[in-house]
C-alpha cells in the first residue's frame, strides 16, 4: 500500500472528480458531514472553511494505492476501516472529509478528499504532509500485513533485468573495433578523426548524432548491424565531446609546438640584427653631431636669421645712397650675414653642451 497527500484550492473540482460517473467504486465514509452528492459537501465545507480567509490551499487530496495482490483479501467493510484508520493518524478527526474508492484503472485505490480548516477553525499543518502520508501508508501495511511499496521498490532496483546475450557479444565487438581504431588514431589531428571514422564505417559501424528539439547534438549513437548502442555503453572516451578531445588535444600540442619554435626563430633573428647594427665602430661619432631632425631645425633658424640679415642689409643699403655712396654695400652686407651665422652656430654648440652636462 501506497499513499500520498497534497494541499489543494480547488475542492469542489476534486469533488467532482472523484464521484464522477464511470470513475465511482464505493463510498467508504463520510466524516462530519451530513450530505451525500459533491457539491452539496463542497457547501458544507465551505461554510467552515470561510472562518478562515488568510489560507489559500484550503482542501486535501489524499490518495491511498493498493497492490493488486492484495485487493483480494480487502472487502470493502476493511477497506472502509482503512480509510477511517488512515485518516485518524493524518490528525483528520475534528476536519470534514469524505472517502471513496476508483474502479477506473487496474489497481483498486481510495481517494480521501478533506477539509484543511478544522471544526474549530485552526488550519491543518501541511508540513512533510507527503512524507506523513507515506509513512502512515506503510505502518498500516505492516499491521495489516499488505505489501509495502518501498520494500517493492527497493526489490525492482536490486533485480537484474534480462540481458541479451546476442546483444552483449556484440557490444563487445563493437568495444574492442573502437578502441583499437581510437589506440591508432589517437593525437593524429583532424585526418585522423576522419580516418577513425572512415574505418570505422568500413568495419559496418556506423555513428549517428543525437539531437534535441532546438537541433543541437548532445550525444552520438552506435549502430552495428541490428543493435545500436550509445556512446556511454561503448565507452566513456566515445562520448561526443569525449570524443573530439582525443584528437584536439594532439592538435593544440602541435599548435604550440609550432608557435614556441616560430618564436625562438624570431627571437634569433632580433638578436643577430641588434648585434650587427650595434657592431664596432672605426670612427665614433662626434660630441657636435647633429642629428637629421635637429640640423633641419638648425637650417629652419639660418634661413630666418639670414631673412633678418637681408632686411638690415636693405635698411643699410638705403643710408648708404643716401650718404653719397662712401661705403661698398655688397660687401658690408655678406659680412654682416656671416657674423650673424657664425654667431648662431656657436649659441647652437653651448645648448648643446649644457644639455649633455644635464644643465
């Protein structure tokens, strides 16, 4: 015997259901109620559960399964007794609830349908109410000495189900092709993945992809003349992922081994350029070398210096006319042009060596 129990908000929806016509057994009990038809209890209840407005879920669906072993020896007058039973060590004597049995299936069950709020209006505690229901389901079955559902279970998962054996011998052939071929192909690349799967696909196996609803693979599939087997019966290195790894592992290794010596081929060659661009020098450079960008910076201030020098030269040119000619203005001119670039020069060498003695 198996049983179960849930806080519900629909109780005349339940009501229904459980005296529907082709559904029906028997009516096992009716406790502290006076009515009999379903929506004349859901009434009744309801005139004691509108004490209560704070509580939502206010009826218990209650479920009760009986093995079909032992529907033989359960008339209905003990059937009734177990109801009653069930539902008084549920803490069910002072709430309205109603029982009644199901012919609609192969196994006998009974449905107990009650009210959450109490006679005195407390509200029935739903705690591990499944739980309560399942352990007061098998002390009942022990006393009663019915079949226990979890002794059943435990029995179903400890049994050895019936294997195949054309079908294991072929696992096994299908295990050792595959593992030989992965050993020989292992770490080979993509060419051999594709040789993996093209011998495969010689030796009659063929693999297909397992996709979901949104069309993507999350596994792969075995066939072999009329069996088929998953990845995880094969092995646990043929998964599809698994599968992949074997192979793009090798590939990564090679990747980086081709990287590391690219990079110290790179490194040779920076090394041997520095060396041969650093290499000694017969002549050293001179304390007044002047660097491209600075002797373009040097000619940018001549030629402006050499502007003013002509302007001064015309300005001179001008007095001397003026003074009857005493004076050869040419040769005044360039010599004061040359003072002036010379002057230039040397104010460019004392920069110079104030910034080399860090002035």
């Amino acid at each position: 015997m198996i049983g179960k129990c849930k806080a519900i908000a629909h109780g005349s929806t339940a009501l229904d259901y459980i005296f529907r016509e082709g559904k029906l057994g028997y009516r096992l009990a009716f406790h502290n109620l006076c009515s009999r038809e379903p929506k004349a209890i859901y009434e009744e209840m309801k005139v004691v559960s509108d004490y209560n407005s704070r509580c939502r879920n206010k009826f218990l669906r209650i479920e009760i399964g009986i093995a079909p072993q032992d529907e033989k020896k359960l008339p209905v007058s003990e059937l009734m007794r177990i109801a009653h039973l069930f539902a008084k060590r549920m803490g069910l004597d002072n709430h309205q609830w109603v029982a009644v049995t199901h012919k609609d299936t192969d196994n006998r069950h009974i449905h107990i349908i009650a009210n959450r709020i109490s006679l005195y209006g407390e509200v029935y505690d739903t705690t591990f109410v499944s739980n309560r229901a399942a352990r007061v389901a098998e002390e009942i079955s022990r006393e009663k000495n019915l079949t226990i559902a979890k002794e059943v279970k435990a029995e179903r998962k400890y049994q050895k189900e019936k294997v195949s054996q054309t079908r294991e011998q072929t696992k096994k052939e299908v295990q050792h092709i595959c593992y030989a071929l992965l050993d020989k192909y292992k770490g080979t690349g993509i060419t051999g993945h594709s040789m993996f799967l093209y011998e495969l696909n010689k030796n009659g196996i063929t693999i297909e992809h397992m996709k979901n609803k949104q069309v993507k693979v999350y596994g792969l599939k075995f066939s072999y003349g009329e069996h088929t087997f998953k990845a995880s019966e094969i092995g646990r290195e043929f998964g599809y992922r698994s599968l992949q790894k074997n192979f793009e592992v090798a590939n990564k290794a090679e990747t980086k081994e081709t990287i590391t010596k690219a990079h110290t081929m790179a490194h040779e060659t920076a090394k041997d350029k520095t060396h041969s661009d650093t290499g000694y020098q017969l002549v050293p450079p001179s304390r007044s070398y002047i660097p491209p960008t600075k002797a373009n910076e040097g000619s940018s201030i001549a030629q402006a210096v050499g502007n003013v020098a002509s302007t001064a030269l015309n300005a001179a040119e001008e007095m001397i006319l003026g003074a009857g000619g005493l004076i050869n203005p040419q040769t005044h001119g360039d010599d004061y042009a040359e003072m002036a670039w010379q002057r230039k020069l040397r104010n460019q060498v004392k920069k110079k060596k104030k910034i080399g003695r860090g002035l």
